[in-house]
C-alpha cells in the first residue's frame, strides 16, 4: 500500500462539525457500498474517473512516498477527528495511511524529513494537497467539484446532450460546471448572486467556448431539470415539488439544500457526503503529475 501521512488539520469548511465526522472511518465500508448501489462505482473508481484516469493507470505500489497533510493551528482552530477522517479514506482507497504528530512549520519540517511525496495542508480558507517534485497543486473544493460531476455522471448514467442545473457559483459549482462541460453536459447555472452567475456563464463561455445559461429564479430553473449538482451551502432550497422520479442530485455543499420531505421522494437518486469524494479525488489527482492532469 502507499502511504499517506496526515497532520492533526483543521478544515476550511467550518461549517462541518466534530460530531459529524467522529465515526467516519468507521462507515466507510457502508459508504462504499451505497456508492456502487447508486453510480456502480466505488470511491476509488470515482476519484480515478475525476483525475481522468482508469484504475490501473492510477497511482499503483511503484509510488510509495508518504502524504504528509500539516495541520495549521491558528485561525479557527483544528476540528477534531478531520485527521483521522482523512487518513481513513486514503486506507479505503489504497494508501496506507497515518498522523504526524507536528503542527504548522514544524509539521512541515517533519514531512520534509520523511521526505514526503505529497503534503496536505489546511487552514481556515484552504486545503491543498502539493507534490513538491511536481509542481502540482490539488485544491480540494476543486477537486470536490470534479469528483462530484464524475459521480453524477455515473449515477444518471451519462450527461451527454442532457441539462445539468449548478447551485452555487463558488468555487465547487466553477470546478464542478466545468467538469460537466466536458463530459458533454449542458449546464445551466444558478447563484443567489445574480452577478457571479453571470460572472460564471461569461467566463465559462470565453475559457471552452461552450454557451451556459445564467438563471435567473431558482424555483423555475429547478422544475427545468432533473440532473442538478447542488454546490451551494444554503439549505431547504430543494423541496419534494422539484424533484420527480427521474431527478438525480449530488449535493457536496455543507449542509445540502434538501428538504426532509426532497430527501423521501428522490431515495436512492440523491449522493452526498462530509469530505470523502473531495479528499479521495485530491489524493488520486496529486499523484499525478501536473501535465497529464491539465491535458485530460
């Protein structure tokens, strides 16, 4: 197994709670198996797909530099037990996988002297994953995105020529509207701010030449389609009468927009977790080296 070194880290999403992700580890195995019943695809298999490699091209045993992830300890303060979520869902994926016991600068010296393949760090507005021999720098709320529009393409079984809705044009929903861009999706996006869905549609326009259609009210661009990624932290904004029997969704946002009432209709068509489609997607992607990854 490769081995994956993580530091005692906080995580930028402050909105996750210790509590939530306490017994990670522990459901990952159950996890996994709601990811194949839903996509056919396992965790690993939706990070490769992400990365925009197939599992044997993937980061194999011949890799077997330790991942050192450097906790900061100023700011908001570290969020107990994201260590250890982390170091979890590189073992489920393959890598073996432990903590450090520095922080901040020391933490970085103590992957340097373990001679680190990749360090991940985190602090209250950013967590990277860096591999210092190539250059390549991971972001997790992009690799977030990446993950989850390979994750909705499986489970809606191919976005070509279909319409995808994207909740929130931070930089989840960019990462995310993107990626669905290039599996052939057509996508709409949605923001509360009218001026960053705008801002979103031109830039995706001017960067791949693809029309995205900024829309205007939520309620209306929501009955238009039934693939939606939610990439927007605000919750309740999708209620059982936006979702029929044929609307897959896949929400990485914290927390996810769903209703209780959303929930019980969609069933087994709705994918959304704390952290693992993000971190297992930016252990992939950072084993690989930075020109395979930006030519994909």
């Amino acid at each position: 197994m490769r081995r994956l070194v993580v530091s005692r880290s906080g995580l930028p999403v402050t909105r996750l709670r210790t509590e939530e992700i306490a017994e990670l580890g522990a459901s990952l195995a159950e996890y996994d198996a709601e990811l194949l019943s839903k996509t056919g695809c396992t965790l690993r298999d939706i990070a490769c797909r992400a990365a925009g490699v197939d599992d044997e091209e993937a980061p194999g045993p011949a890799i077997a530099d330790a991942v050192a992830a450097v906790p900061m300890s100023s700011g908001l303060g570290v969020l107990e037990g994201f260590a250890e979520g982390v170091r979890d869902i590189a073992a489920h994926i393959g890598f073996e996988s432990y903590v450090t016991e520095a922080t901040d600068v020391a933490g970085l010296a103590e992957a340097a002297r373990r001679r680190a393949g990749v360090i991940m760090v985190a602090d209250d507005d950013d967590f990277v994953a860096i591999n210092p021999r190539t250059g390549c720098v991971v972001d997790n709320a992009e690799a977030t995105g990446r993950g989850y529009a390979a994750a909705l393409n499986a489970m809606a079984g191919g976005l070509e020529g279909r319409g995808v809705l994207v909740i929130g044009c931070g930089r989840v929903g960019r990462s995310a509207a993107a990626t669905l861009l290039g599996l052939g999706a057509e996508v709409c996006v949605y923001d509360i701010d009218p001026y960053r869905s705008r801002e979103l549609s031109a830039e995706l326009g001017r960067s791949l030449g693809k029309e995205v259609r900024a829309e205007q009210e939520l309620d209306r661009a929501l009955a238009a389609h039934e693939c939606i990624m939610d990439a927007s932290p605000a919750a309740s904004i999708i209620d059982a009468e936006h979702v029929s029997s044929n609307s897959v969704i896949c929400a990485p946002g914290v927390p996810h927009g769903l209703t209780p009432r959303a929930l019980k209709e969609i069933a087994g068509r709705f994918l959304h977790d704390l952290l693992q489609i993000g971190v297992a997607t930016m252990v992939i992607e950072s084993f690989l080296d930075r020109e395979s990854r930006n030519d994909r």
